[in-house]
C-alpha cells in the first residue's frame, strides 16, 4: 500500500449510507415541499452545502442553506454517535496501517460535527491526521479537484497516495485526479460495481482481504 492514504468514510469506513437514503426526501416532506422524483440523484455528489443552496434556491425551502443544514444534521447526529457501525476489517486494517507508519486521513461529504464523535466512539479517531470535510473545504466530490486539494492540505504526494472510495462519482473522480485508487464493495453501489471495478486500479469486498 502507498505510504498515504486518503479514505471516504460513509459507505468505505462506516455502515451508514442507510441512514441517508430517504433523510432529504424525508426532510422536505416534514416541510410539505414537493419533493423531485429523482431527488436522491441530484443530491448523490452534492456536498452538504450544495445541497441546503438546492433545497432553499430550486426547492423553495423557506430556511437559510445554514438552517438546513442544522436540521438535517439533528436528524442523524445520533445515528452517529451511538449507533452506525465500521464495516467489516476497518479497525484491524487501520490499525495495520497505522502501525506500518502510514499517513491516514479522512476526506468526507459529512460534518464535523457527528463524523468526529463518531470517529472517537469507533476507537480510530487517532489514526487519522487529518479529517478533511468538504464544507471545511468550500468544495463538493463532484468534482476532481477536491482530492489534489485534500491531499495538499495534507501534505501528501499525490504518487505516494491511495484513494479508497466507495461511489463511482468518488472512485471516477480520484482516478481523474490521478490518484492509485482503492474501490470498496458497498451495497448501495450494486447498480455500479462493474464500473467501479473497470475504473479503480484495485476493487475490495471488505477490508479484511487486505489484512
């Protein structure tokens, strides 16, 4: 494995793209807006930011991006801080890593404010040198830019880094960047596992075959 790593964490480190599969269609029916059919396609590479501008500019959403962005994260703050679990062989794995002196961070659509707790529930908090949101970076995963940025912000040199991510957007991305990048099995990217295999130069069904 190189000598950085950069991890996504819903759906790569942690079980909870459960948890975000109906929370905008959810959210806006509670506001009785209409809600798009394909909302959960629109918001699929937004960053929270992004997102809370849709809900209030395209949507009509009657709150600021700022109050959305609270509410929403009411809404699932405690899944994350009692109850979402790590997917199978992260913290033997990290721990691994860890021990092998490997750079490790965490580059997320989430907020600080639950990724963190979570993190430290979880025991693996310390691993990482740095937890990199894309709110704290002004920038979203739809994009490719955002995983230079995240590895300059860390220090990293991009031939010397591995991108581990969970979503096609995420893995076509980070290739783009020109990353070596690590595709790991999740569920909700069932529709997309062949592509995903196609592009990451290394596919995973879970991280204990890394061990």
């Amino acid at each position: 494995m190189k000598k950085n790593i950069i991890f996504d964490l819903d759906g790569t480190l942690i079980d909870s793209m459960g948890i975000w599969d109906n929370i905008g269609r959810d959210f806006l029916k509670k506001l009785n807006v209409n809600v798009p059919d394909d909302l959960e396609e629109i918001l699929e590479t937004m960053s929270f930011e992004e997102a809370a501008i849709y809900f209030n500019k395209v949507l009509g959403v009657e709150m600021s991006p700022k109050e959305i962005i609270g509410a929403i994260i009411a809404m699932v703050k405690d899944k994350y801080v009692y109850d979402i679990p790590l997917k199978k062989g992260v913290f033997e794995y990290l721990k691994k890593m860890k021990a092998e002196g490997k750079n490790m961070s965490i580059l997320t659509a989430s907020e600080e404010d639950y990724v963190i707790p979570a993190l430290k529930r979880l025991g693996i908090y310390h691993c990482f040198n740095y937890i990199l949101t894309c709110t704290g970076l002004g920038m979203s995963k739809s994009g490719s830019d955002i995983y230079n940025v995240a590895a300059e912000k860390c220090g990293f040199e991009k031939d010397d880094t591995a991108v581990f991510e969970d979503a096609l957007h995420g893995v076509l991305n980070a290739k783009k960047a020109g990353f070596y990048v690590v595709g790991v099995y999740d569920s909700h990217e069932d529709k997309n596992m062949d592509k995903i295999k196609a592009e990451a130069d290394e596919y995973i069904l879970d991280f204990e075959s890394l061990i």
